[in-house]
C-alpha cells in the first residue's frame, strides 16, 4: 500500500507578515532609562503577539475551509 502525500503551500496575507517593530534600537544611556523603556517594550511585545495571533487565527480559518 502506498499513500500519496500532497502538500498545498499557503502563504498568509502580507499583512500578517509584517515584522514587529523594535522600540529602540540602542541601549539605555543610564540606570533609570532601561526601568522608563520596560513600559514600551511590554507594548511592543504585546501588539507582536496579538499579531502572532492573527496569524495562527488565520491557518485555522483556512484549515477549517477545506
């Protein structure tokens, strides 16, 4: 018996592919400024995620159509 294996490759919008943006880019210049940035990257970090979200959102969708 021999089972035949087709692979369909789907790419997500290119919305969905969008690299999350880095905050800074540069280290903090002094002691306090690194406590003052946690704020952004945790938003930073949240708006990668909801957008790692969307695309996992998305393979399921399209799983569920077939």
């Amino acid at each position: 018996m021999v089972t035949k294996v087709d692979y369909i490759n789907i790419t997500p919008p290119a919305l969905l592919l969008v690299p999350c943006k880095v905050p800074f880019d540069k280290a903090p210049e002094f002691y306090g400024e690194a406590y003052l940035r946690d704020p952004v990257w945790k938003q930073s970090l949240d708006q990668c995620n909801k957008q790692l979200d969307r695309i996992k959102q998305w393979v399921n969708d399209k799983q569920a159509d077939k």
